[in-house]
C-alpha cells in the first residue's frame, strides 16, 4: 500500500548535515526532500531494550529530528547480548537515560527525549500526543494493546515488532489506514503464564535476530515518514533467522471485530482527535 509523506519537509539542510546524510540523499527517490522530512519528525521509541535499541541507533544515523525513548526499566549485564545501543559501564543505569546518550553520541544534530517512565493508561495519550509516529518495542501484550489503542485514538501509525528465539515479525498498524494490532489478535492470545515462559528471560532470543527486525522497523519508520516505498500496513513480514527465510501474512481488518480499548472515555477520544486536525 503506497502512502503519502507523514511529514511535510522541516527547514533546508546545512552543510554538515548534507554532508553526513549524503549516502541517503543520493538514492534516487530520496534527495533532499525525503531529509528533510526525517529532519522535522518526532518519532517515540516504546523499550529501549532488544527491539528498541537497533531501531533508535538506526533513527539516529538516518536523521529523524527528534526521537523519543520511553523505558523504566534500569540496564542489566543479560541484556547486553542484545539491547546494543547499551553497554558495560551502562549496567545500572536507566534504560532511557543510556539510550539517549547513546543517540546524543551517535549523532549531534538530532534531539534525544528521555521518557524514564513506563507507558500506562494514566499517560499514554499525553506522551504519544507530542509525537507523529510510535514504535513498539515491547515485549507483553498489555503494553501492545495500550500502545495501539493510545495510537489509535490519536490517529498514530505504529511500528510494531516481535522476536522470539530465532523468530521475528514486524509490521505497521494504522487504524487511518489498514488494519490494528486487534484485528490480528483482539485479546491477549497467551495467559500471563504461557507469556512469561515464551520470553526472552526463559525461552531466549538469539540477539542477532532483534537486530534483524530493528532494522526493518526503522526502514518501515523511514518509509512512511517520506512516502517512500510500500510500508508494511495489511502485512506481516516473518523472518527465520536459522533457515535465513523470510515470507509475508496478509492481515485484514475483522468487520465483526467489537471495538474494545484500555483507553476510556469516548468524549476524551473525540477531543484528542480535533486537536489534531
């Protein structure tokens, strides 16, 4: 599904920043315009953890203004075989406060925002409501399902993905546009028990493979910041990393879906969208 730009081109380049995104400019297609629509989004990184970091690494070299990384949690030693935006001396530290850092070294000219929070229903429209794109880099479905439902009210696209051992997915939900998170699962498909045991912490992950979809979510975040290319909504691209195969679902939006959300009222949904008009 061809899309237009979600962001309209910020101020012209300087001479450093042409000079560092010359690789991106000149493919074709690409040129100025499409920079400087990366340079004037504001995209949110939901976890800075194995999804979140290769895609806030990969946000920052390509140039969007301004990223947003929201996490609560503190860095682990474990996490380290994977979350690569963190690193030794980081173990300790907050999780959002390192990712942002890490973004500020990787590349001066954008602006890092640390969220040190976790997202629940309390702040979720006001968090998401300073930013044009999500990504959800989260790894339980409570969190999935706020986030959509959040996005979906403020009429977001999200970027979603999932790993699990030498597993991934990603896709994009945007409700404007295609099918949500609950059209492919409209509850939570896992007991909290099956959840746990098919995590990261027990069922492992192969870290190579969170690189993988990391990438490929924030090619998604490039796609549909420019208008380039064709984003994944109404898709749900599926990599093997052992068998190194790759193939696409199609997920369509349910007709006879019952419209729930975590999110409540309807009068508060109403004036979060005029404000955006």
């Amino acid at each position: 599904m061809d899309l237009p730009p979600l962001i309209a081109p910020g101020p012209p380049l300087g001479n450093a920043e042409i000079e560092r995104y010359s690789r991106s400019i000149a493919m074709p297609g690409f040129g100025l315009t499409a920079q400087r629509r990366l340079g004037a989004a504001r995209v949110l990184v939901v976890g800075a953890g194995g999804l979140g970091s290769p895609v806030l690494l990969a946000l920052a070299a390509a140039g969007v203004g301004t990223i947003g990384v929201i996490d609560g949690d503190v860095v682990e030693a474990s996490n380290l075989q994977r979350q690569s935006i963190h690193r030794h001396e980081d173990i300790g530290r907050g999780k959002a406060a390192s990712a942002t850092a890490a973004i500020e070294r990787a590349n001066p000219l954008v602006a890092a925002v640390a969220h040190p929070l976790r997202l629940d229903a309390s702040n979720a429209l006001e968090v998401l409501g300073g930013y044009d794109l999500v990504v959800d880099g989260t790894d339980r479905y409570a969190s999935r399902f706020l986030i959509a439902d959040a996005a979906a009210i403020a009429g977001l696209p999200v970027v979603w993905g999932a790993v699990a051992q030498q597993h991934a997915q990603v896709s994009v939900f945007w409700e404007a546009h295609g099918p949500g998170l609950r059209d492919l699962h409209p509850t939570a498909p896992l007991s909290e028990a099956e959840e746990l045991a098919g995590s990261c912490a027990e069922a492992g992950v192969l870290g190579a493979v969170c690189t993988i979809a990391g990438g490929q979510m924030a090619a998604e975040v490039v796609k549909l910041v420019t208008g380039l290319g064709e984003p994944l909504v109404g898709r749900i691209a599926v990599t093997d990393a052992w068998t190194a195969r790759s193939y696409e679902v199609p997920l369509e939006r349910d007709p006879a879906r019952v419209r729930v959300s975590v999110l409540e009222p309807e009068p508060q949904r109403r004036e979060l969208r005029a404000s955006r008009r």
